[in-house]
C-alpha cells in the first residue's frame, strides 16, 4: 500500500461518525427560593428537588445532545423552571476531545427569566453549580442548582 492510499483510510476512517454508547449522568438537587429587597438571606420556597438526568457523550464531530427536566413551586408565588443541559461535541473536534456542556434554565410563572452557564466535564460532573432568579414585587425569585442538600 502507498503512503497516499493508507492517508486516505485513516481520513475516511476519522470522518466517520463513531458513536458512543457510554452516558454521564447529573445528579444534585434543585431549590426554589425567593430573596426580598434588603436582605442578605433568601428564603426557601422548595428545597432539595431530587435532579437525575442522563445524558449520552459521543465521539462523533457535530454532535449534539440535548435532555430536560422540570421543578415547580405554587404558593404565594408560583415559579417554573425548565433545566435544559446540553453535551457539544465541535464540528471540526476529531474524537471530540473538546466536548462541553451547556446549563440553561427557562424560569415562567409569576416571573420570567433566561440563564445559562457553559461548563468543562469537570465542572459539570456530577452536577453544574448555578443560579438562575428573576426580579419579582420587591425582591427576587429564584432557582440554585447544588450538589449536596441544602439541609443535611
């Protein structure tokens, strides 16, 4: 075989999609919370929502995966919240040996908001750090994704 013919083989053979069966998961807690003007404390509304979703990885250029998961809280206030997490492999990352992770967090209800944070797999894992609240009468309502229970 010449240098060019086995040059040829390894590109057809790395441009092909290599999927991956492997899957991470995040695992952590949501609270729900609401932090009035003047205060250095926020009060919680719903706290340690369990938080599991799987997510698949890939070895595939392009490819992107996308899992959802919703918490709620109605009382005085009432809030949605829509964590959505994404796992990005780069079009032109080979092996996808640069894959990151997107948090986004949609918050309806009594008040509306949009977040969002990128993340490293170390960050991300086992579960990403965040927070996400809306100005809502004279304070803040609000939604912090965390590792450990709040009240353990």
């Amino acid at each position: 075989m010449t240098k060019t013919f086995k040059r040829c083989v390894l590109f057809l053979f790395l441009s092909l999609p290599l999927y991956s069966q492997e899957k991470g998961a995040i695992e952590g807690f949501a609270s729900l919370w609401f932090l009035a003007e003047g205060e250095s404390i926020a009060t919680p509304l719903k706290i340690d929502i369990p938080v599991l979703i799987e997510i698949p990885f890939s070895q595939s250029p392009g490819f992107v995966s996308v899992r959802k998961s919703s918490f709620s809280f109605e009382g005085e206030m009432k809030i949605q919240a829509e964590l959505s997490i994404f796992n990005i492999c780069e079009h032109n990352d080979i092996g996808c040996l640069k894959t990151y992770f997107l948090a986004q967090v949609k918050l309806s209800g009594d008040t509306q908001s949009f977040c969002g944070s990128y993340f490293g797999k170390e960050d991300f894992f086992p579960m990403p750090v965040f927070f996400c609240s809306a100005y809502y009468k004279k304070g803040f309502l609000g939604i912090t994704f965390h590792r450990k229970r709040f009240r353990e």
